[in-house]
C-alpha cells in the first residue's frame, strides 16, 4: 500500500522531517495549518509530510467507507483491535520513513506524530523502528496493541522522547485510555512528556505552543 502525501516546506535543505498522521475521517490537509502556525526557525529548514489514510469500511460506523489508518471495531477501541490493519498502515508509513532516509534525512532527524488514530499510528511505528527516531508526537490518541508492543518495541526506541497531549474532556478517546497509555510508555522507559488540557477531541493553542518548545528541544 502506497500513500498519497502532501508535502511543505518551511525552506530549501531542510534539516529534519516530521511526518504528520491525521485522525479518522480527516485527510493530510487536516494539521496543514497547524503545522504553520509552528516557529522552528531554530532548527533549520523542516519537510513537513502530511499522508492520506486509505478509504476503507469502518465497523464502528455502520460499514461507512472512510480515510481511516485501520478499522475500528467497537467504541471500546483496545478490547477488540484490527491488528490487520494496523500492520498495514505500519508498514506504509515505514516506506515513507526510507524514502526520507533516502533524501538525506537521519533517521534521528525524523519525528513522527498524529492525531486520535493518527496518534495511534505514530506510537506503532515510533516504537517499532530499527533505528532511533529523533520523537513521537500522539495528540488525543492512545497506544495501540499494548500487550504486544513492550516485546515487539525496537531497542532502538529506548529512551526515546515522547509527547504525549490529551483533552479531560475527550469523549472519543476518554482521559483514562491516554493515561493508561502514558503509564506504560513510561514503565518501558521512554521519555514521556505528558501534557493534559481542559479541552474535547481537538487541538488547543497552548498544546501547539508546548509542542514547539518540544519540537525545537529534540531537533535543535
């Protein structure tokens, strides 16, 4: 599965890449603005890709065909998972890390973040990756096949810097998912930065503010 992606620039050479996963339902457009609202003048030059979801039948939806990473069964979300699916998307994405290595880019120059499934997304690929990504971002997502991943994690991502925004309002992704999610991150030994805001499923000014000093911090 290859993935449609729109791609930015902030300049010429850029430095470092930060792949962007949209959430359900949304398509690569959806955090293009948000991203440019973001200063990393100190970092250099930054690509910027914003991948499609393929269009597929989602369960939860009645069979309704939409961008989605993967399926979702139930509104529990974790007790019933399309691992399937998951895997797919994960491998997609991973094409698109290669590529980036193949223009130049390190992989400890790459961030790689999303949005609800998007989110989730980025935590499967960010922990799974031979080499040492320079971070993950999740916004108002949750971590995906958490019994398997502390085995499956690469060694690599010891260590590794996560950032990690939630609503306490969520009433998609509920505050508890994410905090379960955060305490395991953090018993395997990753660096979590855990921010919460009293918002909905949705993105706020502050946690684009955070996830600037966090950006500039890990790629600067």
């Amino acid at each position: 599965m290859s993935l449609q992606v729109i791609e930015a620039q902030t300049g010429e050479n850029p430095v470092a890449t930060i792949l962007v996963m949209h959430g359900l339902g949304a398509d690569g457009r959806d955090f293009l603005p948000i991203a440019q609202q973001l200063d990393l003048g100190a970092i250099g030059p930054v690509r910027f890709l914003f991948p499609n979801a393929p269009s597929i039948p989602v369960t939860i939806n009645g069979g309704y065909v939409m961008p989605a990473w993967y399926d979702l069964l139930g509104a529990e979300l974790i007790k019933r998972e399309d691992e399937t699916g998951l895997r797919k998307s994960q491998a997609a994405i991973e094409a698109l890390i290669a590529n980036e290595k193949a223009r130049g880019i390190a992989a400890n120059r790459i961030v790689v973040a999303g949005f609800s499934q998007g989110c989730a997304m980025a935590l499967m690929v960010g922990l799974r990756h031979a080499e040492r990504l320079a971070g993950v971002v999740g916004m108002s997502g949750y971590l995906p096949l958490a019994s398997q991943t502390a085995t499956e994690r690469s060694s690599a991502s010891q260590g590794m810097p996560i950032f990690l925004a939630h609503g306490s309002r969520d009433g998609i992704v509920p505050i508890d998912r994410a905090r379960a999610s955060r305490d395991a991150l953090i018993t395997m030994g990753l660096r979590v930065d855990w921010h919460e805001y009293v918002m909905e499923h949705s993105v706020c000014p502050q946690e684009i503010a955070d996830l600037e000093k966090w950006l500039v911090r890990v790629l600067g």
